[in-house]
C-alpha cells in the first residue's frame, strides 16, 4: 500500500505542468474505476485532490 507525504505532494504540483496535472488527474481516476477494491484508493483520491488543488490555484492567480 501506497503511503503519501502530503506536503511533499503538495510542493511537487507546483511544479507539474497543467497537462501533467490534468494527466495524473485522469489516470487517477481510471484507475480507480477499473480497480474497485483498490488498496491505494486513498492516495490516489488525495493524488486527485492535490492536483485540483493547483489548477484550481493557478486559475486564481490569473483571474
């Protein structure tokens, strides 16, 4: 099982580009769609989240 550090997450993000974001955002999600019982469902919500998290970030700053 999957562990996160959630502030190093957080920091790698800012670095992501937003194709990189949107990507990590779908893989994701497919993956937990195909992968009912996932043992790393939580990490890869918290993955979702994060990334959200900084585009949603990004879009404030230009705005």
């Amino acid at each position: 099982m999957k562990t996160m550090n959630h502030s190093e997450y957080q920091t790698k993000t800012r670095t992501m580009t937003a194709s990189e974001l949107l990507y990590t955002i779908k893989d994701c999600m497919e993956t937990l769609r195909g992968w009912v019982d996932c043992p790393n469902h939580g990490y890869y919500m918290d993955e979702i989240h994060y990334c959200r998290m900084e585009l949603n970030r990004r879009q404030k700053a230009v705005a």
